[in-house]
C-alpha cells in the first residue's frame, strides 16, 4: 500500500510541478517515448544482472504491493521522526 501511495505522490509532484508555472501537460503524454525508457530500464537489467537475481526479482516483485509479516498497520513514531530529520 505504501508503494502505491509513494507511486501517486512522485506522479502528482511530476505533473503538478509541470502544470503549475504554466505547463501543458499534453505535451508530457508520449507513448512511445515510456517504451523506450521502460524497455532501455528493462534491458539494461536483464543485461547486467545473472539469472538468480533476475529469477529472485521476479518472484519479489509482488511482495513491493503487499504487507509483510513484519509491518505494522501505521508507521511507528521513530520512522517518522526518522523522516522528518531528513526531509527539513
């Protein structure tokens, strides 16, 4: 859940920094030019990476959506202090 919510704010602060001095967010919509970069990001790893880690990656893939064994239902008062340390 954490990475969805982290997925919307990093799209949001994308789009509205655009938009707000004055951006036509038209001209951010270019299909082919995800396919370029998606496929380069993913080439580059299948490339550089051995099969293990290809293969572990791939089955930890679903493990960024759901909660883990050892996540709590809301964040813990030490990450966030932790991140607002290191955010000002």
């Amino acid at each position: 859940m954490l990475a969805i919510i982290g997925m919307v704010v990093v799209v949001g602060a994308v789009l509205g920094g655009y938009a707000i001095p004055g951006g036509h967010l038209a001209v951010l919509w270019q299909p082919f030019e995800f396919v370029i970069i998606f496929g380069a990001g993913i080439g580059a790893f299948l490339i550089t990476n051995p099969s293990q880690v290809v293969g572990g990656t791939l089955k930890a893939f679903g493990t960024v959506i759901k909660r883990g064994p050892n996540t709590t239902k809301r964040p813990t008062w030490s990450s966030l202090a932790c991140f607002i340390r290191f955010s000002s």
